[in-house]
C-alpha cells in the first residue's frame, strides 16, 4: 500500500493512494491525527489494529500532496558515507570531517540525525540560507519503522520494517566541515524534503532498489541499494542496540556517488535549480531551490 498526506480545500488529510496512482481514499482519522500524516496510521498496525474507515476517494491531482510524515516524533536518523563510491568520493574531497588516514570506507555505521522542522514535502522549495553558499544534494532511500523494539539482531530486523520512502538529505558542505558535527549542516530549514509517499514493504524490496538524482534534468546519482557498505539489517541491529526504536521512526539509509561536492569544481545547488530525486517502487520527489 502507498499511504500519503496530503492538504485539500485547506484541510489535513492522509489516506490510500489508489493502484493507478491517480486518487486518495482518506482515511476518516480526527484533525489532530491527520496533522501528524502517515504516523498515526503506522502506529495503529503496529498496535495490531486494523486501518482506518475509508471516505470517499479524491482525485491526486487536486490535492496538495505534503511529507508523509510531516512532523516526525523525533529526529531523522541517517546514514553517513553507506555507498562504496561515495565513501571514497566524500572522503577525498577535503571536507569529511569524519575521515581518518587510510579509511575511506568506514568499519562501522556513521549516524547522524536531522532534526524534525527540516522536513517539508514534494514541490516545497528548498531555500538557501545566507549562512552558507556551499549547498549539495544527497538522494536516499529511507526506512520507515513500523514494530519498534530495542536489541534487534540484524536475523530479525526487516520484520521491522513497515516500509519506505525518500528522503533529499540536503546538506551545507561548509558548515559540515567546519563544526565536526554534522547535525547543523544537515538540519537548516527545509533541509529534509520527503515524499511523495509512504511504500509498505511487501511493494518496495529495499535491497535491490535503484536510486537516481537529476539536478535540471542532469543526471547526478544512479546507483543501486546493492551498493550499500551496510544494508538494512545491520543498520537497524546497530541503531537498536542502545536507542529504543518506534513505529514511525524514520532511518535515511545513506546515499550514493555523485553528490555535487564529488566534482572538481564542486555543483553547488543555486537558486532555480530543480532538484528530483527517483527510487524503484516508490516514486518521484522533486523540489525546487529558492
């Protein structure tokens, strides 16, 4: 099932995207509930409880289609340096703060978080803040939790997994650098666009799933979840073993060669750029830059 937020005639609203992909059967949740978008609906399966009443269907193209989950409980969990290719491109490229003499391709997970207001949806701009003109992309396949727990052995962890979506980590390669600690070049206003949807798991194999990038039309990014350094078992089992993990929680699985700080001269991303990310059996998120 794809299962997407959406604003219509000013109101909130989240429901079942219909196979042709052309209409949504809302959901008859409370308005508070479908502020939170997909969340509430993840968590009633993962109590073991049916989905909602359907209402009546609404065409797509008469919406306006938001984040997924729009106001995530917590932070993003990411994913650093989690393609072969892309360890070695960001490692030489004199801005991974995280890279040591000969270890280019990290021996365990790098985590890092995004805080919840960098979030916006399909179509949102992403604005460029005055505090750094040194703005890149970065397409990534994204896990959405659905039964939490903590301890999870990598045997086990996709039997976690509710199901996936997509995530634009965009990124201020300067400030990245320059404070060690990338939460705040990762975490600017509107640094986290998502969408367009939420694929349950049964619809989209997160192992063998082609990720591209297209900047202006240009190809960037075109890559396989093949390639990852860690799959998804490993980065749950690591994740899980000391933070407790919640229906909902959202995990960026990292993401692939040919971020815009890869080229010599850097591709910086600049205003009126449009910025589409695709993924194989979820869709298109594409965002302009303002």
């Amino acid at each position: 099932m794809k299962i997407v937020a959406f604003r219509h005639n000013g109101q909130p609203g989240v429901g079942l995207v219909s196979a042709d992909l052309r209409a949504v059967q809302p959901f008859d949740l409370p308005a508070a509930q479908r502020e939170l978008g997909a969340l509430p609906v993840i968590e009633m399966l993962a109590r073991g409880e049916a989905l909602p009443a359907l209402l009546a269907s609404v065409d797509l193209a008469g919406v306006q289609i938001i984040a997924p989950i729009p106001k995530p409980r917590r932070n993003i969990f990411c994913v650093g340096k989690n393609y072969f290719a892309h360890a070695r491109e960001f490692a030489g490229s004199g801005f991974d703060s995280s890279a040591k003499a000969g270890e280019d391709i990290p021996p365990d997970p790098i985590y890092f978080t995004k805080v919840p207001e960098s979030v916006v949806g399909p179509g949102a701009a992403i604005e460029m803040p005055a505090a750094s003109d040194a703005i890149d992309y970065e397409a990534e396949l994204t896990v959405i939790i659905g039964r939490g727990g903590k301890g999870i052995a990598a045997k086990d962890a996709m039997a976690h997994v509710w199901g996936y979506t997509i995530i634009n980590d965009v990124t201020a390669r300067d400030w990245q650098s320059r404070h060690k600690q990338w939460l705040l070049g990762k975490s600017f206003d509107t640094f986290c666009p998502m969408g367009p949807w939420l694929v349950s798991a049964d619809e989209c194999d997160g192992t063998k799933t082609g990720v591209r990038c297209y900047v202006n039309g240009e190809e960037r990014q075109n890559a396989s979840t093949t390639d990852l350094i860690f799959g998804i078992p490993k980065l749950i089992e690591t994740l899980s073993a000391g933070i407790t993990l919640y229906p909902g929680d959202i995990i960026a699985t990292g993401t692939p060669v040919g971020v815009g700080i890869g080229f010599k001269p850097p591709k910086y991303l600049k205003s009126g750029d449009v910025v589409r990310v695709e993924i194989d059996g979820i869709g298109t998120l594409e965002n302009p830059v303002k």
